[in-house]
C-alpha cells in the first residue's frame, strides 16, 4: 500500500511539473471555442484544466496570483493548493503589450504598468469592448506617490495594446473564469505581479545597464521571497517605495517615513540562503557579460519579428512579439555609436518638425505662403545707377491710358521768348524738324497726333501770357474730359 501511495504521488509530481516547469517557449492553448460560448460570465473551465487542478490537490475556488513578464511574453496563472501553498497552473503567451520595458509614468507614453498590483472583484469587466477585461489598478499607492499617473490599464482581449497587455479572447476567458471561482471561494484582492522579466542572477545581470535597475532591484525583493516561499508577498508603500512581508506595530504611509519594522527570522534565514546562491551566479553572469550590454528593442521592433503571424488576420490582431526575441548583446561602445546617431535622427526630426509648424503658421487659404528671405548680397553699384525709378503714373491714367496723352512739360512763355531771341529761334528750328516716320503716321491716329501736338504747342491752362505794354489777360481754362461731373 505504501508502495502505491509513493508512486500515486510520483504520478502527480511528475504531471505537476510538466505543468508548471515549462520551457520559455511552450505555452499553453487555450481550450476554448468561443463561438460556443453562450455567457462569458458563467463559462466553466475545460475538463482537463480541472483534471490538473485535482492532481495537484487545488481545490476549484482557491485563491489564484497572475504574475506578467514582459521580456519573456508570459502571463501566469498560479494557484493555491490545500496547504495554501501557490503553484503554476496556466502560462500563456502574451498576445500585445506596448512601449519598452519599464514601468509606465504618464498618460500616453505606452508603457504597460510594472509593480504589484491587488486586483478586486469590481475591477473585472465583463462588458468591455476587448471581450473581456480586468482592470489592473493603475495607478497603485506606489505609483501615486511617486507622481505617476494614466487610467484603463487592463488586461483584456482583442490582441490589441496601447499601455495594456492584451490577450486571445480565448485566453482572456479562461483567465477570468479562473478570477471568477476564486472570488467565489472568499479571495477579496487577486495580486498581480507585473515584472520585466525574470529576476534570476543572469537577467539581472544582463539588464545591469538599465537605467531602470534600482527600480527593478526593489521589485526583485518580492519576487525573490515569492520565490522563496511560493505564496504572494504582503505588500506595503513607504517613503514612496516598496516593502516585502515586513511587521510592524506602525502605520505605513506611502509618502511618509516608514514605520519600525522587521523581517521575519524565518525569511531572514531563507534569504540568507537564497542570496548566497545568487551572489554566487551573479558574479558568474558579469564575467559572462564583462564589456556586454543588452539592447533593449522598440516595439516596432518587436512587432517586425512576428509581422508573418498577421498575414490572414483581422486588423484588430496585432501580436507585438518578446522582447528577447528581438534584443541582442552588444558590445559597449557598438551601442554607444548606435544611441549617438539615434539621437541625432531625433534631433532632426524635431527641427523638422519645428520648421513645419513655422510653415503652418504662414498658411493662407489652405496654401503654404513662405516668407522670403532678404537678399544679403549688396547690389551692384553700376546696375543701381543704371535702373532708374519708373516714372511715377496719375491716378487719372487708369481711365483710357491708350487715349490720353502724357504729360507735357509747360511752354516757355512769350516773355521768355522776347527776352531771348536765340532760345526762341532755336526752339522754332527743334519743332519745325519732323522725323520721317512721323510723316507716314496712319490717318487714324491723326487725330490724337494733332491733339497731343496742340497741347504741347498751347500754353498751360494756367499760365499767364504778358505782352509788353498791354494789361495781364487771364486766358479761359479748359475742363478735361474726366470731369465730366462738374459744372
């Protein structure tokens, strides 16, 4: 019988273990068909998931923990056996997430959260427009401490991601079907651990370089003692970071100084052990990477290595693919070069960017209206002499330019003409010559000719014509054609 019973527990442990000790490339498919699903909210799970649930001793409404790693593009379902000890059940393949690792910041910048998150039973939706979700509580007690802020980061379905981590809506139904009966058995808040990877030695190593470290290092305390003892950690906020498991007779405040507090001797003593091995790969991990850095990719990045797994799918399935997939070690001063002319390409296309709104600015009527620019070369001394000013036009000769004859310059007066006869002789002998081509001007224009010769023989309207010995006669004025309206 004892025999039995050692083989009966064998049989369990080794199917346990193939359902919990995967590799980073089996995941598990979701066994559902969700054409037949007639109510997303009473969907009962699949026959074998509760067959490994029995194995493995976890009653149907135990309390589950989801742990997410981005890099690896892993969702976790762990739950709670009779000992209320925690163990893998479900690990998926995550469909989307969006932006870079690291912890998301602000509104818009993509990032999907990273931290501890409880989850409650009003934080789950099952009316969302991605199938179903649940919301993650972003932003937490940490995160509001430290300025954090954005809304309506879920986990839901649809594949699709801007700030979320988006599963298959098959995914996304066993998932909440899980959450649902662990509620039903009295659980009150599901932990989320959001992480950006695993935090074993070498990865930690590998990420040295991040500018993110410090926050992950804080983060890598609740993983390493969820590690430890395989049940999720107490999490509290103090002095706007996290602590792990800590007692205390104070109040914790995220923002204040935080209470007397202490570690339990049993994890002391746990953790002692635990980060002596660590230690010890650590310093093997940073001679494995000595003069090493990780290249973190962008998220385009990312989504051209799985751009195949689209061909045939709807637009709403966007797979963004693993982060380790898609980065690569580099050598140090390879990725410097690497940042240097990204940084550069930046900067220019923010120039360009500027410039366009320059442009914007000067738009009229849907037409881009450039401002020209001045001339800086000096002009020529020569060509300024040359290029008189254009002769300054009347106002009156816009009205029938080609029948008004230009301006004339005024006679010289009868007394000027007997004053000096010389001027006066001469003067006849310029008028009396005609140029030839005058002479063969057509008859029709005749009669301008005369008029304009007839005004530049008279004498102006308003001068005054003195002969010796008589009386200053003031001569009638006649009134041009344009002023028609006066009397």
């Amino acid at each position: 019988m004892r025999l039995r019973n050692l083989v009966i527990t064998a049989a369990v442990a080794a199917l346990l273990a193939g359902c919990t000790n995967e590799t980073l490339d089996s995941f598990d498919k979701a066994e559902v068909d969700i054409k037949s699903v007639k109510n997303k909210t009473t969907y009962e799970l699949s026959g074998r998931i509760v067959a490994n649930m029995q194995a493995a001793n976890m009653p149907k409404t135990s309390p589950i923990m989801i742990r997410i790693f981005k890099e690896e593009g892993a969702l976790e379902i762990w739950k709670a056996d009779a000992t209320n000890r925690f163990a893998k059940l479900r690990e998926y393949k995550i469909c989307a997430w969006s932006g870079k690792l690291g912890p998301k910041v602000k509104e818009g910048d993509r990032q999907a959260p990273e931290g501890f998150y409880p989850i409650s039973p009003g934080q789950m939706n099952p009316n969302s427009s991605y199938y179903l979700a649940i919301n993650t509580g972003f932003p937490n007690r940490y995160d509001a401490a430290n300025g954090r802020h954005g809304t309506n980061l879920m986990i839901h379905g649809a594949c699709s991601s801007s700030g979320c981590y988006s599963m298959t809506d098959e995914q996304m139904q066993e998932i909440f079907a899980l959450a649902r009966d662990a509620y039903k058995g009295g659980q009150q808040t599901i932990q989320l651990q959001a992480l950006p990877f695993r935090m074993t030695a070498e990865n930690m190593a590998r990420h040295k370089n991040s500018p993110n470290i410090d926050f992950w290092n804080m983060l890598k305390v609740g993983y390493d003692q969820f590690e430890i003892t395989k049940r999720p950690p107490e999490v509290n906020i103090c002095e706007k970071k996290y602590v792990f498991n800590q007692q205390t007779d104070g109040k914790f405040n995220p923002a204040g100084a935080c209470p007397a507090m202490s570690t339990p001797p049993s994890m002391q003593m746990a953790l002692a052990s635990y980060n002596k091995k660590y230690d010890e790969d650590y310093a093997k991990a940073l001679k494995k990477y000595d003069g090493m850095v990780w290249y973190e990719p962008s998220e385009a990045e990312r989504k051209a290595i799985v751009a195949k797994d689209r061909v045939g799918k709807e637009l709403a399935y966007a797979p963004t693919g693993r982060s380790i997939d898609a980065g690569k070690l580099m050598k140090a001063e390879d990725l410097a070069e690497l940042e240097a002319k990204r940084a550069e390409l930046a900067e220019a296309k923010k120039a360009i960017e500027i410039q366009a709104a320059e442009l914007e600015k000067s738009t009229r009527g849907g037409k881009s209206v450039p401002v020209p620019a001045e001339n800086p070369m000096p002009r020529p001394v020569e060509q300024a002499a040359v290029e008189a000013p254009a002769a300054k036009k009347s106002f009156w000769s816009l009205f029938g330019a080609k029948d008004v004859a230009e301006p004339q310059a005024a006679p010289v007066s009868n007394s000027l003409t007997e004053a000096n006869p010389a001027a006066a002789e001469k003067r006849v002998t310029e008028t009396a010559t005609i140029p030839a081509k005058a002479a063969q001007t057509p008859v029709k224009d005749a009669k301008p000719a005369a008029a304009a010769e007839t005004a530049a023989a008279a004498p102006q309207a308003d001068a005054t014509v003195v002969a010796p010995g008589e009386m200053t006669v003031e001569q009638p004025q006649k009134k041009p054609f344009w002023k028609f309206w006066a009397k």
